[in-house]
C-alpha cells in the first residue's frame, strides 16, 4: 500500500491518543482512591501527574498539526486526524478535573455525607471515558451511542446526590453549620467535576462516530 | 502537449496504475451504492450548461469511457480527478469534440450543449470550439506578439477586420482589436504585467504568464465554457496559485471544466469535483467538500487517501 509512512504516523496518533487517555483515566482513579482514604501522597501524586497529562497532550496535538500541514489527510483520514485533535482536548481537561478532585481529596470528611456515593458515581464517569476511548480505537459506533445513553444515568446520579447534600445540609443547619457547609461545598464540587468527566466522554464519543460514520448526531 | 512530464508526476506523486489493485478488487461492489443515473438526479444549485448522457468512448479496440453521465453546472468549477489512463482527458475532449482529430476514436452517446447535442451531424465545428475553449497543459502560445496571440482567433473568425486591405476599405477596427486584447489580458490577469509590451514576442513572457496569455487568448473568442487539461502541472508553485485564483474568478463569469492530477488543487478550486477510476468509469461525481470529507465510495475514499494508485 502506497503511504506506508503516512498510514504508519496515523496508527501512531491513535495509539498515542488512547495512552494519553489511559494516563488521565489512571489519574482520575488515582484521585478518587485518594478522596476515598484521605491520601495526601497520593493526591500530591495525581497533582504533579498532571503535568505530565498536558506534555502528551501537546505533543500529540502536534502531531496532528503536522499531519494537517504535511500529508493533508483527506475524506476519513481527515475526519480521523480532526476528531483526535478534539479528543485529546476533552482528555486533557478530564487530567484537569482529576487534578480538581485531588486538590479537594483530604479535607473532604467522608463520613458527614455517608449516603451519598461518590466513588460510584467516578468510577461511571471513569468508565464512561475508558468506554468512549475503546470506541474510538476500535471505530466502534454502536459503544459511541452506548456512552451518551449512560450519561443519563450519570446525570441523574449526580442529581440525586446533590439533593441529598442539601438536604441533609438543611436539616443539619443547627449543629457544626460551618463545618457541613465547607464539606458539602467541596462534595457538591466534586460531583460536578464527575459529571463533567462523563460529558467529556461523550463528547469523544460523539467525535470518534463523527470520525467512523460522519455522522453528527451526538455533537448537535 | 508533452506526455512525458504527464508520465512523471504521476509516478512521482504515487498515482501511477498497476500497483495495489487488490483493494479495488475487494471493493468492487461498493462502488455501485449510486448509478450513473443517480448522479445525473443529483441536482446542483445551477443550471447544466452541459448535459452528457452514456457517453462511451474507444480508441480501436480499447474501450477507455464507459457509460458516463454527468450534467456540467453553468458558472462554476468542475473538477477531474483520477489516476492516470482513466479516461479524464479524453472525456474532457469530448466537451468540445477535440477527440475528432483522433482517428481510431469513436464516441458514442451524446453531449448536449445548451440542450443541443454536440455530435449531431451539421454541428459547426468552429463555432462550437469557439463555445467551448481548451487551454492545454504546457503553455502553447504562437510565436508572435502579446497582441498578435490575443487577435488571432477574433481576425480570423472575421470579428475584427486589421491590415493594409481593411484599412483601405475604412474597415481597419483598431480601436475594437485594443479594447479586446484589454479586456482579455485582464480577465486573465496578466493586463498589469504586459500593457507596457504587447508588441513584445509572446515566448518572452515567463510559464506562468504564457499559461495566461492562452487563457486571454481563449477568451478573446467568447466562450462559455472553458476546458483545462492540467493547467498549472508545468508551473511553480507561485504561477500556479496565480492560476488558481484566475479559474476560480473566471468562473464568475464562465463554466470552467479542469482535468488535475493534483487532488489538492482539485480540492481548492472546484466546486463540483467527478473522480473517475481506472477502465474509464466515473465513479463519483458530487460537491467538492464531499468528496473530500465524506466519499460515498470505498474506492474514491482509498483513491484520494493514497490507498491505492
């Protein structure tokens, strides 16, 4: 096949986008076990980590710059090299989040919101983009559509745990107020940014069924 | 036209025939999701100033178009792409029936023109080539003035009367024969960079101001439909975007039909691109960004890709 060279640097950038989102799949984890048992170290990992997370990301995103202006890809070779580009957007603000939940990990008091399931909520965030990424690499438009139906249910999940804090914040308005409230907030925020991890993951999946099929439907 | 530096590019820019056929092969049957006659359905916002419909053509035995329908957009760009012997140029000669001069072809179908079919019999020749101009590959301007090259075609057509016999007759229309060579080196762009020598032998221009010099000279004739066959692949790359911007703002004005081996080029200037495969078949014809972002067919996806070639 004519291009060997050029098919060659195409597999590279996919290869290169999903170990990219490994590392921020594995950051996300990292930052969640770290909330989980209050790991300093761990945390402080995940923080640093992060650097690392934006070094693969520009220089994949390089990458497709220079295939752009090189080899001026065309057809689903375009396609291809363009939702990557924008993937490995989502990937890094995903890196970014995870860097959000490690910096909130150790003031975080686990037992006053006990009912509310945070790490059940991440680790369906994390398996939302660990589900868009494995789409993506193997063109697979059936687990595109998969991902933005789940993120109903991470949706909804978030939802119900937010209410829970404040409703549990209401009726605990009479005793150690400023303590629930510092709690609740940093819950409240981390239940956003996990709901902000899944959107990221449906937005790769919309990018990689944009890529397979040209199909728009998940980006409107 | 020098087939040689044809041969060349092809190689060097990996499009040459023979070579990787196996994905052709196995995605044959792809190709057929849209007929020919659903391209000839696929409406586009203007009018066809040129309609063909099952044209086939061979040279003696060799069958090198088959069945190609197309309608021609008025006023915009039409590319054709493909690899090389698939039959793009040939098709292009049978716009304006320049395959003619070729003995051992022989055309079947029909190519209307404004509704009228080109090869009827009675069609004037002249005229029609007068309609439908060729701009070739290598510049080929006559060795004689800037002026002369423009005047050629409108004093032999009898449009302008010039000489010793004219002017005794107080015929001589100088003044017409200024305006036009005016107006057709602007339209070609090349007005600011020659007024000043229009006396001066035409082979002293540089390539690219040859290439458009002929572009002048074809226009001066007032056609409607302009044929390139690989306008800019004998030229550097700043004639070349010089060339690039002419077509597209000739097609303003007039229906421009180019034959280019180089996909980029097809991709920046055409608005309608037909890429055309090996045996002579036209495999799809549709809007330039959606040949190049979303091909229907397997085979023109690994053709513009580099796939195979």
């Amino acid at each position: 096949m004519p291009r060997d060279g050029y098919r060659e640097r195409l597999e590279a950038l996919r290869r290169d986008v999903v170990s990219t989102g490994e590392v921020a799949v594995r950051r996300l984890r990292d930052a969640l076990t770290a909330l989980e048992q209050k790991d300093d170290e761990l945390a402080r990992r995940v923080i640093e980590g992060d650097a690392e997370v934006n070094a693969r990301y520009l220089g994949t995103e390089r990458d497709c710059i220079d295939l752009i202006a090189l080899q001026q890809p065309v057809a689903g070779d375009l396609r291809f090299v363009v939702a990557s580009f924008k993937i490995l957007t989502d990937l890094e603000r995903v890196g970014d989040l995870a860097t959000n939940i490690a910096d909130r990990a150790t003031e975080a008091r686990r037992d006053r919101f006990a009912e509310v399931d945070v790490q059940e909520i991440g680790a369906f965030a994390a398996s939302m983009v660990e589900d868009s990424l494995e789409a993506y690499g193997n063109e697979d438009v059936e687990a595109c559509r998969g991902v933005a139906e789940s993120d109903d249910v991470l949706d909804a999940r978030c939802e119900g745990a937010t209410r829970r804090v404040i409703r549990e914040l209401a009726d605990a308005a009479h005793e150690d107020a400023d303590g629930s409230v510092s709690d609740a907030k940093n819950l409240l925020l981390t239940v956003r940014d996990l709901e902000r991890v899944g959107d990221h993951g449906v937005n790769i999946a919309a990018r990689t069924l944009y890529m397979v099929e040209h199909e728009d439907e998940l980006l409107r | 036209m020098t087939e040689t530096t044809t041969e060349t590019e092809e190689q060097s820019t990996g499009t040459s025939v023979g070579s990787g056929d196996t994905d052709t092969r196995t995605t044959k049957g792809e190709s057929e999701e849209r007929t020919r006659d659903e391209w000839r359905e696929y409406s586009f916002s203007e009018d066809a100033i040129l309609s063909v419909d099952d044209l086939n053509v061979y040279y003696g035995d060799d069958h090198s178009l088959k069945d190609i329908s197309m309608d021609i957009p008025e006023k915009s760009v039409t590319a054709l792409i493909g690899p090389s012997g698939c039959g793009k140029s040939t098709f292009l000669r049978c716009l304006n029936r320049m395959n003619d001069r070729i003995k051992s072809a022989r055309v079947e179908g029909t190519v209307e023109y404004n509704g009228e079919d080109v090869y009827q019999d009675g069609t004037n020749l002249v005229e029609l080539r007068k309609r439908i101009g060729m701009v070739f590959q290598a510049p080929n301007p006559f060795p004689k003035s800037i002026r002369d090259n423009i005047a050629y075609g409108p004093r032999k057509h009898g449009d302008i009367n010039r000489g010793f016999v004219a002017s005794l007759l107080g015929r001589d229309d100088k003044e017409e024969e200024d305006e036009l060579v005016e107006e057709s080196l602007r339209k070609a762009a090349l007005w600011d960079e020659v007024n000043d020598r229009l006396d001066d032998n035409a082979l002293g221009l540089s390539g690219g101001q040859q290439q458009r010099l002929c572009i002048a000279r074809c226009l001066a004739v007032n056609p409607e439909v302009i044929l390139m066959d690989e306008p800019a692949s004998a030229l550097d790359p700043v004639a070349t975007s010089k060339i690039e911007d002419l077509i597209e703002e000739l097609a303003k004005e007039y229906t421009v039909v180019v034959v280019t081996h180089n996909m980029q080029q097809a991709a920046r200037i055409s608005d309608q691109t037909a890429v055309f495969l090996t045996g002579g078949e036209l495999v799809e014809y549709d809007e330039t960004d959606k040949i190049f972002e979303n091909p229907e067919s397997q085979r023109v996806e690994d053709y513009i890709t580099g796939k195979f070639g």
